[in-house]
C-alpha cells in the first residue's frame, strides 16, 4: 500500500505570528525592568505595585469586554490559582531578580514546560517517554549551572532558587487550569485569576513581614511613600511591567492561541531569553557569565526535547 507525500504544514498566520512574537518580548523585558525598578522599590513592595497594577489592568478590560462572571462554583480554583501562579510566582520573581541577572533570569523562567511535563506526569498520569526523562535531567542540570554561575562560579546563588519556584508555580497554574479550560477560554480564566491573584499579594506580603497585625496597612503605607521617593523612570517601569507584561501580554497571547495551534505560538517563548539578554544589556549593560549561559543553553535544550520528543 503506497502512501501520499505528507500533507504541508500550515504556516502560521501573519497576525498570530506578531501576537505571539509582541507576547514574547514583553515577557522578555520583565526581567531587565524589574532590575532597574529594583534600584529604587523594596522587593515587596515593587511586587505588590506589578501586581496589582497588571490586575487591574486587566480587570479593567474584561470589564470592557463585559466578560461574563465564572461559575460560582469555580470561584475556590480560580482563587488558588491566583494566589499559587499570580501571587507567589510574582512575588518569588522579584526576590530572585535582585541578585540574579536579566538573562540568566529568563533562562530560569523558561524550565516551566519541564516542570509542567513532571507535574502532569505526577497529577494527570500523562506519560512521559525515555527522551523526556532526559530532556528532564539536562534542564535541571542547566538550572544547576545558572545558579552556580551566578554565583561567581563559587557558590550557587539563591536567587536562582526563587525563581525556579516562580516557575514550579507557574507550571501549576498551567496544569491545575486545564480542566477549567473546557468551559473557559485562557483569556477569560485569565481575567480572573490574575485580579484575584493581584488582591492575594497583600495578605501574602503581611505574613511574610514579621508583624501580622496590620503589616497589610504597612505595606500600603509604604508602597505610598516608595512612589513619592522614586524617581519616575523607575515607578513607570513599575507599573509599565503590570500594564504590558502582565494585562496586554496576556491579551495577544490569548489572541495567538485563537489564531494558531498551540505548539506554533509556544514555540515562539524560545526567543525569550536571548531577547531578555540583549534586552538586558542595552538598559542595564549586564551579561550573565559564560557559566549561566552555557547552563541556560542546557536548560532550553532540555525543555526542547520534552516538548518535542516528549511523549
């Protein structure tokens, strides 16, 4: 029996390819205007100002865009999901880039398919080949080499360590949705669990101070008084990384998966960090060492064979 030439692919179209693209780089520059806001913003409070930025930004337009309420019963998923993949994912961001560079940062943030792969394998019983075990092992021996680079070659640095756990929570944001993905799109669950996980940030923030009687007061008070002492450069690069990064970004991706099948507009996310990098260099004059990109380069490659050969 004989067999036709395989059908070609179908290329991707024009107005997916940009979303996806516009998606990436502002993701990708996450990272160097975190550092720079850094400078002027406690890690707390600067995550707290993102976050509830980006949250109503987006609230904003889903009330535009009259998107319908969730299901009442959905309401306790969708919380936790934002206080797990909003919340504590953007709080563990902004510790680990105080002392963990833009690029390297970013390299970091992209083992989330990796963890998402193991988590599926864990929760949702997906299987997992040979190739994908070792897409796996090579990832987190590049996540390995990230830290130790960034530590001077001397010591792993623990910045890495938050940021690797703001992936693992992005990665169970990704996982634990894909249920409610049958009844909801990604920009509409995204309407709301990303406000819900910006109203989470306060009380989050309140326990990790050590005073819990009106720490939530403190931190306003004292996110008030950083954007009066900021320079402006600084609090728009604040509030430029909830508006863009977080509300838009989440718009035009949304609008690439409705134009696209999934695995062309993912594959786009490998253009991060390198983007991030340059991004990096040209705001801050910063680049990871040889150390953190040789383990960057392992980090992609592993998530590259999970996510093609992986299953």
């Amino acid at each position: 029996m004989t067999h036709g030439p395989p059908a070609p692919s179908v290329p991707m179209e024009r107005s997916a390819l940009l979303a996806a693209l516009a998606t990436v780089a502002l993701w990708a520059s996450t990272f160097p205007a975190t550092r720079f806001a850094l400078a002027s913003y406690h890690p707390l409070v600067l995550a707290l100002l993102r976050l509830l930025t980006g949250g109503a930004a987006l609230a904003l337009w889903a009330a535009l865009a009259r998107v319908p309420l969730p299901a009442r019963r959905d309401i306790p998923a969708l919380l936790t999901f934002g206080l797990v993949g909003i919340a504590v994912s953007g709080v563990a961001l902004v510790l680990g880039l105080r002392t963990t560079s833009a690029g390297a940062g970013s390299f970091l943030v992209g083992t989330i398919p990796v963890f998402s792969a193991l988590l599926a394998w864990l929760a949702l019983g997906e299987r997992l080949s040979t190739a994908a075990w070792a897409g796996i092992a090579i990832s987190f021996s590049g996540v390995v080499l990230i830290a130790w680079g960034e530590g001077g070659g001397l010591r792993l640095e623990p910045g890495a360590a938050w940021i690797v756990l703001s992936a693992f929570c992005q990665a169970l944001f990704y996982v634990g949705q894909r249920p409610y993905l049958r009844r909801y799109s990604s920009l509409h669950l995204n309407c709301f669990v990303v406000p819900l996980g910006a109203l989470c940030t306060l009380p989050l923030l309140a326990l990790i101070v050590d005073s819990p009687s009106g720490a939530s007061v403190r931190l306003l008070a004292l996110l008030l008084d950083q954007v009066r002492a900021a320079p402006w450069a600084a609090t728009a690069a604040a509030a430029y990384m909830g508006v863009f990064p977080i509300a838009i970004a989440f718009i035009l991706w949304s609008f690439a998966l409705s134009r696209a099948k999934a695995a062309q507009v993912t594959s786009a996310m490998y253009a991060m960090p390198p983007l991030s990098m340059a991004l990096g260099y040209y705001w801050l004059g910063e680049l990871p060492g040889a150390l953190s990109v040789a383990g960057g380069g392992a980090a992609l490659l592993g998530v590259a064979i999970v996510a093609w050969r992986g299953r």
